[in-house]
C-alpha cells in the first residue's frame, strides 16, 4: 500500500510539474509572438525609426514686421532706451532672414557720473550707441503648441539669430556683428509677442596704438510681429 502511494504521490507531482512547464511555455510563446509581431510592424514602416505625433505649424506667412522697444543695459554710466523696427523673410517655417533691423537709442544717464565728479573722480569717456542696422540669418529650431490652464491653446517658437551690421556712435561709427535668442508666443494667425536678447559686438582700431577694440552692447527687446 505504501509504494503504491508513492507511486500516486510521484505520479501527481509529475503531471503538476508538467502542466506548470506547458503553461510557462504557452505563456513564453505569446511574449514571443508579440514582440516578433511589434518589430515586424516596426520594420514594415518605411521610415526606419518609431513614428512620432508631430503636427504641422499652425501659423506662417513670408512677410513680417516687428516693432520693439528694448533697452542696452551694459553701459554703468548711460543706459539705452531703444525703439526698433524690423522687416523679415520667411523662406519656409525653419528658415528665414531679417533683412534689416533698425534701432534708434535714446540715451538715459545713470548719475553714475554725478557720483564720482563729488568724489574729484573723472571717469573714463566711453561712446555710447546711437544707431544701429543689423541683417541677420534666422532658424526657428523650436515649435511648440500648449494648453493654457486646460481652457485655451498657445502656439510659440524660439529662434536663433547670427549676423552683421553696422552702429553710429557718439563720437564714431564701427562695423559689428550680433548673435542671439528670440522667443515668439503667438496672439493670433497674424500678431505674435516677441522677446529678443541678443550680444550686439562693434569693432574699431585705438587711436593710440592702433590695436583692434571691441565695444559690447546687449540688446534685450519686447515687441510685436505682425506676420503676412
């Protein structure tokens, strides 16, 4: 009777032990079928990589004016008041050129000179700009388009700026260059919110040795852009 139990007891166990490995290989086989169904679907796609939601920009026209004020925080002794206006090319939603900024800088003194002429201290004179045009390449890596607290939506754009141009002076007018950042929030299809900081360089040679001399400026400006 013992043996014969053992008998039975083996016997359960063995086809416990193998309806447990044909559940786990039913179980492997359905992982394995999935994941060879995913990558054929994956391979199937012409592209070559997973596809991404990525949606058309809403908004683009060719033709844009901006008008900006800004200010040139820089200078310790005079600061710059600025009103500018812009005319860019839009090639195609990516590419674009400024073909010309102009600012206009009205100059705001600081006291800073007040407060060292009390202490018999003279400050070294420095040229403070005047007028300035800049033409400049633009790309607009960044499109973005998001919800307002859950009730309306906002598109944007940030874009890079690099170029040359040319500054008028107090006393002298210099060549230069300019590079920056420009941030867009779009109001409607036609009217945007544009903040711009840009580095504004301007190149000239001393009068006394003759060595090359960079005057740097900073040009920080919120405006609008009407887009055609």
């Amino acid at each position: 009777m013992s043996g014969s139990g053992d008998m039975r007891s083996r016997g359960f166990r063995g086809g416990h032990d193998g309806a447990r490995a044909r559940t786990l290989a039913l179980a492997l086989g359905v992982v394995v079928g999935l994941t060879a169904a995913g990558g054929g679907a994956r391979a199937e796609d012409p592209r070559g990589y997973d596809a991404v939601a990525v949606q058309n920009r809403g908004y683009f026209g060719h033709h844009e004016l901006g008008l900006a004020v800004g200010i040139l925080p820089m200078d310790a002794f005079t600061k710059g008041f600025t009103l500018s206006a812009a005319y860019t090319l839009h090639f195609d939603p990516v590419y674009a050129w400024e073909i010309a900024q102009l600012t206009y800088a009205i100059p705001v003194d600081t006291g800073l000179k007040a407060d060292l002429s009390a202490y018999d201290l003279q400050p070294t004179p420095f040229e403070v700009l005047e007028t300035s045009v800049f033409t400049n390449f633009v790309l607009t890596p960044i499109y973005w388009k998001g919800a307002v607290f859950n009730d309306s939506l906002t598109r944007g754009e940030i874009m890079l700026l690099l170029g040359a141009g040319y500054g008028w002076f107090t006393r002298s007018s210099r060549p230069g260059f300019d590079a920056g950042l420009a941030m867009r929030l779009f109001m409607s299809e036609h009217v945007s919110l544009r903040l711009d900081v840009r580095y504004q360089g301007f190149l000239t040679t001393s009068d006394v040795d003759g060595a090359l001399d960079l005057h740097s400026d900073l040009w920080i400006g919120l405006g609008l852009g009407f887009i055609l």
